[in-house]
C-alpha cells in the first residue's frame, strides 16, 4: 500500500504536466479536480466515521492548515505550468528539510549540529539545479521556485495538522481541511473555469480520471491504512522514494531530460533528506494531497 500510494503520487506529477501541455488551464484544472476528489473522500469519509465534528478549540488549527492546502495547490499547478514535471519533483524532496526547519521556528524540536550540514547538502543541490535553469527570470526559473513555494507550503500544512492528527482520525482532519482549502482555490479559479474549453482528446480524460481517483482520493486510503499498520518510520522510507519515481515517470513518460547540473541537484537534495532522517528523525509529512 505504502508502495503504491508513492507511484500514484508521482505519477501524478507527469500526468498534470500532460494535462497543462494539451489545454487544461492551471487554475480550472485544480478547482474542478479537487471539487470532484474530495467529493469521493467526503463520501468515504462520512461513511466510515459518521460524523465531520472538529472542537472549537481546534478551528484555527484547521484554518490554517486549509490556507496552506490553498497556497500548495497553487504554487503546484503553476510551478508545473512553467517547469519541467522532472525538476519540480526533484525540489518536492526539499519538503523533509523545510519540516524540520519549521519545527525548531516554532520549538517544536530541537536539531543537532550535524543536521545542518545535510540542509546545506540540499540547498546547495536546489542551487544546482537553478543554475541548470540558466539566466534570467525564465520559464524555468520561475517554476522551479513556485516548486519550493510547493515544498515549503506542503511543510507548514504538516507542522500545523500535526496536533490535530493526535485527536482526530486523518480521514476526518483531510476531508474537512481539503474541502476549506479548496474554496479559496475556487474563487481565484473562476476566470479560468468560465474560459476552460473541454474538447479533450481519450487520453486527457483518462489522465483527468486519474488524477481525480488515484492521487487525492485512493492514495489517503492507502496511506493512512498503511501506516496505521507499519508504523510512521516504515512509511518515512517510502515518501523518500517519490520524488525518484516522480523523475523516472517524466523521463519514460514525457521524454524530459535532465542537465548534469540537475542531476548533481538532485543526487546532493536526496544525500541531505538522508543525512536529515538519520541525524533527526523529523516529524513525517503527511501524504501529499497534490
């Protein structure tokens, strides 16, 4: 399950840049795919907890979480508009360094010594790979920052679900966090939605199919399950792998290649996730809702 749930993520990554490349507008894209997913999850949820109750103690909690859901959507879709499906999965593994870096913002842990060294291994890797981007403020370039803002955001989602994951089931927390973060997404959606043209080939809605069911809908299931089942650090080991699979669907998939600079990148960001995971075992990120 953990295995699966892992290639249904990064799958995701290279069947949305095919999306964007064959007339799906970014932000209609997001709006209608999430309204449909969480849909699904909704349903699911209900019939399996009951009940959506979150205390008043914990709103704000949620709140936030809701606002950071929003702002991943966003930097996702538009970090793949611009970029290469390839490089923005090679800076989602960014996102263990910004969690741990989080924690000890807001003192929730505290980092030895030797952990900084496999965050500057991993900085220096996301330098690398921006100078493969070339000069100027290109395409790029821009997408390859909007996937940090990606991996950052998706980082602050998982320091501030945390506490709520302690006194509610994750089904509950990501049906009710979903469906608030993705309001927002609706309203800046509009324009978009109102131009989307839907005359799409077989292959686009397939892809559109997937997206809706595999990655923002079974894979919740999966993971969840799973780690009820193994454990957080079993499950750690599998999250790790997804930015690989996410590099190796868009080069058999899409036919994208990568710079030396980049694959140097990439080679130093999963050294430092390593160094990161051995050295301080940070909190696990909760499963990507991208």
């Amino acid at each position: 399950m953990l295995l699966g749930a892992v290639l249904l993520w990064a799958l995701n990554v290279t069947v949305t840049k095919y999306m964007f490349d064959h007339g799906w507008l970014p932000l209609a894209y997001g709006t209608i795919r999430y309204f449909a997913a969480i849909s699904l999850f909704w349903i699911f949820t209900y019939r399996r907890e009951g009940s959506f109750r979150i205390a008043r103690s914990d709103w704000k909690l949620v709140g936030i979480a809701a606002v950071m859901i929003f702002l991943n959507q966003l930097c996702f879709v538009y970090s793949l508009k611009l970029g290469h499906a390839s490089t923005v999965s090679l800076l989602f593994g960014t996102t263990p360094v910004f969690v741990a870096l989080l924690s000890v913002v807001f003192r929730l842990g505290r980092l030895r010594r030797a952990f900084w060294f496999g965050a500057g291994l991993t900085f220096v890797g996301v330098a690398l790979i921006a100078a493969a981007s070339g000069t100027g403020f290109s395409a790029d370039m821009k997408g390859n920052v909007i996937a940090i803002g990606t991996a950052l955001t998706w980082a602050c989602y998982t320091i501030a679900i945390a506490p709520l994951m302690r006194r509610y089931s994750p089904f509950r927390i990501s049906a009710v966090v979903l469906a608030l973060g993705w309001v927002p997404l609706a309203i800046v959606g509009i324009p978009q939605v109102s131009h989307q043209h839907f005359a799409f080939g077989w292959k686009v809605w397939l892809g559109f199919g997937f997206a809706v069911v595999g990655p923002l809908f079974l894979t919740n299931i999966l993971w969840f399950t799973a780690v009820d089942i193994v454990g957080a650090a079993r499950a750690t080991l599998f999250n790790n792998l997804q930015p690989f699979f996410g590099v190796f669907f868009a080069i058999v998939l899409l036919s994208e290649s990568l710079h030396p600079l980049e694959i140097a990148g990439g080679v130093l960001i999963f050294a430092g996730i390593l160094l990161e995971r051995l050295w301080r075992g940070a909190p696990v990120p909760q499963p990507p809702v991208d």
